[in-house]
C-alpha cells in the first residue's frame, strides 16, 4: 500500500482513568472537572497537549466517549481533543451524526473554548450543546494558535440548534493551559519551519 | 478496551486510480483536475461524498498524500477529503507540521473551498498554499451546511503565509457537485433526527 491508514488510538491511562462505565455526570461543572483532568492527565503523561473534551448525555449525564489531545504523539495536527472524542462518539454509535432520530441528546463538554477548526467540527457533528471551560484567549495567551475564527460564532451554532455554555470552571481549565506553558510544553503551531 | 480506536482507510479503488507514484503534476489545474477526478471516482464506487483533496509538493509538484470524503462510510463527520489528505500526509512525513524545518512547502488542494472545520484544519497543517475548486456557494446550493466561516478568511490565512488561489476549475468541481445532488446523494449534515 502507498498510503497509509489512520489510526489514533487513546493513551493507555485514560482506560483506567475512566473506570466506572456505569458513572453519571449530573451538572455541567462535574462534567467540566472530569474533562480538565483528562487535560490535566494528558499533559502529566506527556501523551498530547493540554486540553481535554467528552461526549456526554445531555439529560442522563453519562459519558459516551473521551477526548485527548494527541497532536504530536500521533504526528497529526487534527487530533484535538474535541476532534477525538466526536470521532470515538460516532464510531460508538455507528453513525456520523450524533443528533439522529431516537438518540439521545448529546453534549460536547471541552476543557477550552474550540479553535476554529473544532468549532466547524461542532456543526457537523450532531451535538446539541456545547460546553466549554476556558477561553480562546486563555490558549492564545500561551501561545497556541486558535486560527480565524468567526464573530458571533455562538449565535451560528444557537442558530443551528446547537446551544452554547460558556467559562464553566474557566479558571481551572485555563490553569492546566498555564501550567503547560510554563514548563515548557511543546506548542505546536504549523509552519515552524520559517 | 472501553473506548475504540479510530481507523479511518482509503478505499481500495485509490491506489489504483493514482498507480504511478512518480507522476508530476505541474500545474495548479493539473492537480486540480487530479483532485476532482478523486471526487468524482469516490461517488461512482459509493465510497463518500463528493469531494477530493490532495497535498502536494508545490514546487516540484509530487503527490504526497490523497483524500477524499468519507464521512457516511466511515461513521465519522470529521473524514472530510482535507481532513483525511492532511492526516494522511503528516503520517508520511511523521510530523504534525507539514512545514517542518527542510521540508518542501506542501500545498492542498480541494476539488471545493472548505467548510468552517477544514479551513481551521487548513491553518493547523503547516501547508502554505490552498488551491479550491468549487466555491462555498457551490456546495451550499446542494444542501450541505458549511458552517460558520469568517469574512475575510483567505486573508487569516495569508496572515499566517498560506497563499490562497480560488476558482481553479471551478466548474469541473461544481458539476460533481450537482451531479451528487441531482441523483440523490446523501446530504450528511448533522442533527436530522429533528
């Protein structure tokens, strides 16, 4: 084969990290603290960058899949937490919406406020709600490169039927993305070669 | 294993239909053409939607890794042709920066302009060029829901030293489009079961 096939597997931790299956989530700050110490986990581990991301039940609070960050161990820009885990929620389903007819409703909870290319993946993805914890500037601060990003992208994603929860446990979502900055995480923005 | 992994194939037709790996495509229209041929081969087998992609070397004008649209097979609303070309083509090179320190600057090109996902994907990839066939307004007109780009987004991405060219074969591009549309092809845009 001339081309290769993709695989992106989720580290070794995350398994044990999220041992109780049957776990439910209730409140959207429970949700956010589980999301953050995957982020918190991932960076401990060095096994991606500092951000974390779930699929959860809206109504239920069960987690359907996790997210990490695995841009430079998988050596693959699109591997954003928030990518990760609409990619494991729909191979779970087995179906690329996760809005489809008798589902039940789904929310993305995100450790930071998605960049532009996961946010364009929240509309495709078939979530109803959207969740974030700290801020696109919070991940700028440090370095990262959100890329263009619209205004008024919260009303594009209410108009789609999609609502938006904002600065849940902010701080301590921006305090993994801190922490990471300070000891020298590897910020991987693209063209660093000029 | 709680969580599955995420593997995402070409189909089998693909590397038949690109059998020679020394081909030079010289051209912006060249490998335009080459891309929209993807597209358009990928409805003729069934095997996604109606778009192609490519990275290329731009100076020297090799492939280096294709993509085409393979959301509905895959379950998976993230498998865009840009998505599945830019991943397919950092794991070729084993780095998550296309424009890494001595690499020739690569180029993707995509049989229609990216929606809101891939146009962040576009900045994160390290490529410094894009080349886009058919337009926004293109893929719209058939049903699919681009998302939510930004005004002026070709200039975010010269700011980054991503060069833009539009418009290249642009109605070679559409009529795979059209022809999708006209003959029922799945408009796979999320939250259908409301």
């Amino acid at each position: 084969m001339r081309f290769p096939q993709l695989v992106l597997r989720l580290p070794d931790w995350l398994e044990e990290a999220l041992q109780d299956p049957g776990r439910v989530y209730l409140t959207a700050e429970e949700r956010m603290t589980a999301v953050i110490r995957l982020a918190q986990l991932n960076v401990e581990h060095g096994t991606g960058g500092p951000f974390g991301a779930g699929i959860f039940e809206h109504e239920e609070g069960k987690l359907l899949a996790p997210g990490v960050n695995l841009v430079v161990p998988m050596s693959c820009s699109v591997a954003h937490a928030e990518i990760v885990a609409i990619a494991i929620a729909q191979r779970m389903v087995g179906c690329f919406d996760l809005g489809g007819l008798g589902m039940p409703r789904y929310e993305l909870v995100t450790s930071t406020e998605p960049c532009a290319m996961c946010l364009g993946a929240v509309a495709w993805s078939g979530v109803r709600w959207l969740v974030c914890g700290a801020r696109d500037e919070d991940a700028r601060r440090v370095g990262f490169d959100e890329g263009p990003k619209p205004t008024g992208w919260q009303q594009a994603l209410e108009a789609r039927g999609i609502g938006v929860l904002a600065d849940v446990c902010r701080e301590q979502g921006a305090a993994v993305l801190e922490q990471y900055g300070r000891t020298g995480g590897l910020i991987y923005n693209a063209r660093q070669g000029r």
